[in-house]
C-alpha cells in the first residue's frame, strides 16, 4: 500500500523519505520521516484533486520553517510556562523557544525536528526515534513508536469509510511529561484557496474551553463553558466567530471523553461541505489554532500561506498540564507506558 521515494535533502546532506499511500476509496495520502509531517492529505475526485493540508513541496521547506506543519509535536505540546516544572520536588528547566520566556512544542529540536526511523509493515509505517535524556532540558531517554494504519472501519467497526490513525506509544527511563500530538493545517477548500475562514467547524461534546491570558497565551486555569460565546462552534462558519476573539482562536476544548475510549473531537468541513475531515481521539483535550502568525509562507506549488490560511486541529493535553494540579497529569513515570491515537475520518 505505501510507496516510498525521496523527499530532498536536510541541510546536514542526511536523505529524507516521503510515503504515499492510495487508499482506493478516493483519499491518498503523503507523509515524510522528517517529523512524522503529514504532507498532503488528497480527495481524488473524478474531475479534480484537492489537497486539504498546507504543507511544502519537498523537506527543505518542512526544516526551514517553524510553524509545524503536520509534524508530530513533543516531547510536550503547546507552551510550558517559563519552561520550568518540578517532578518529586526536582525542577527542571527547558528552553526557551518562544519569545525567551516559553517553552513551546518540545523546544529547539523536539521530536518535530529530527528523521525518524521508519519501517513498512504490512500495510502501516512504524515510525521510532529515542530522544536522549536531556534534550531541550527533558529528563530521561524516550523511545517512541508511532503507528501509521489506513483502516476501512471506524473505531469499534461500525462505520464503513476510510480511516488514517496515528497510534502513539512511549516509554522513559525516568518520570518525565509527556504530551504527543500532531499539527496539521487543514483548508478544506483546497491548500492553495487562501483564507480558511470559510471552512465550517464543529467541536463535539466539550465540557467547556480553556481561557488564554493575553499576555503569556497560556491557560488561566479555568474551564468555561461555551454557550453564548465564540467557542460554541456547531458546523461554525470560522470567520462569523472569530471576529469576536482577539488575536484569534488559539484554544483548548475540554473532551466529554473517558480515557481509553475514542470520540469524536471535531469535524472541518469545506464552505460547502463537500468535504470534510473529522477527527477522534483519545485525548482529553482538543486544540484549536486559526494560523493567527502565518505570514505569507510559499508552500506546495507556490500557494502563499498568510494569516489563517490553515486551520490546526491538535488533539493533546492541555497547555503548562504540567504546572496546573488541576488539568490531566502528563506525568510519564519509568516502567509506564503512554499511549494515546488520533484518527482522522475522510468524509466526501
């Protein structure tokens, strides 16, 4: 089912790979070693093609820009306050990647920046790479294995479709945060459309959302409910909504989920909803980020990526988890392991 072939050099001269899978039922799929980035994700209609995921035509693009585009995200998602916790009365400190005072998406180099090691098996890819202890200030060696299956069932096989699901697995060698996600950008009007504030936009069965300080971007630790708000997004065309929240939407939604159990955390859809890509997870929380610092990137076949030209969907923890007692613990002790999946559901 994967095909591989190459996706251009790394500045240090190292060779990266790109798989491509066609799943038969009008979906093909493109995904790199370089961070686990989804690249394309493909509606192969009968009279067009149309390419939901901003992205770049070969690797160099994914190294030399920082916006994350559908790569894995970790060792911890999203920004930890100050770059600093404490596990067992110990604190460690993390870069600082963001603006000298935030820890962002795992640091500097992270699990986003590096070629994994990958396999095919049968018809999935098995992406692994360890991260040694003390990379961007993390302790302990992480191995990771991702996942990579097109299914033809839904989760507890009850719906017929076409299903891409990233299962992720870790263990550490010491007590260490963990949060994993992956970052796509979607524009389900095509890649190259320009803005994707007229894609529609659902989040399903949330307890509430997660106030953002202006200042820091990060939770206050309140979980506020979405009735009447901005964050009640129900098949939401995007641009209505966001002009009421400054800066734009940059987010969590807290799950109505039991850990273990996938559910339906969102759904985008194109402005005619035509096509739409829902996703389900396992995760207690779901990101929503309307590309508020996109600045006029070129991407593939020289589309331009400026402000809210892509939509990320990133299913993970909450924000500095690791620092509010209340939210879920992202603590990884040793002899533990952490799983969690995302999977994404092609509807057309």
């Amino acid at each position: 089912m994967w095909k591989k072939e190459p996706f251009g050099k790394l500045s240090s001269g190292k060779e990266c790979s790109l798989y491509t899978a066609d799943t038969g039922t009008g979906v093909r799929i493109s995904i790199t070693d370089y961070g686990i980035s989804l690249v394309s994700f493909i509606f192969t209609g009968s009279d067009s093609e149309r390419d939901v995921l901003l992205g770049f035509d070969d690797v160099t693009g994914y190294e030399n820009h920082d916006f994350y585009s559908g790569c894995i995200v970790g060792r911890v998602t999203s920004r930890t306050a100050n770059g600093k916790f404490e596990i067992d009365g110990k604190e460690y400190q993390l870069s600082l990647n963001n603006n000298n005072d935030t820890h962002l998406h795992g640091g500097f180099v992270g699990l986003s920046k590096v070629v994994w090691d990958c396999e095919i098996v049968g018809d999935t890819l098995q992406f692994s790479h360890t991260q040694p202890d003390g990379t961007d200030g993390y302790p302990g060696n992480l191995e990771v294995l991702v996942t990579v299956s097109i299914k033809t069932k839904s989760p507890g096989g009850r719906i017929t479709g076409t299903f891409l699901a990233l299962d992720m697995r870790a263990t550490c060698d010491q007590s260490t945060p963990i949060n994993l996600t992956f970052h796509p950008y979607f524009n389900m009007d095509g890649q190259e459309s320009g803005s994707a504030l007229d894609n529609k936009l659902t989040v399903f069965d949330y307890d509430g959302y997660l106030p953002m300080d202006p200042d820091t971007i990060l939770p206050t630790g309140d979980i506020v409910p979405t009735r009447g708000t901005p964050f009640n997004l129900d098949i939401s065309r995007i641009g209505d909504l966001i002009v009421d929240v400054p800066g734009g939407y940059d987010h969590s939604f807290f799950l109505c989920s039991k850990s273990g159990f996938l559910v339906p955390a969102a759904e985008i859809a194109s402005k005619d909803e035509r096509y739409r890509i829902r996703i389900l997870t396992d995760q207690p929380g779901i990101h929503v980020y309307s590309g508020n610092y996109l600045d006029g990137t070129k991407g593939k076949g020289g589309a331009v990526y400026e402000k809210h030209a892509g939509i990320a969907l990133e299913a993970q923890n909450f924000p500095n988890a690791v620092n509010v007692p209340s939210f879920p613990s992202c603590i990884l002790r040793e002899g533990e392991e952490y799983r969690r999946n995302i999977t994404f559901s092609f509807c057309f």
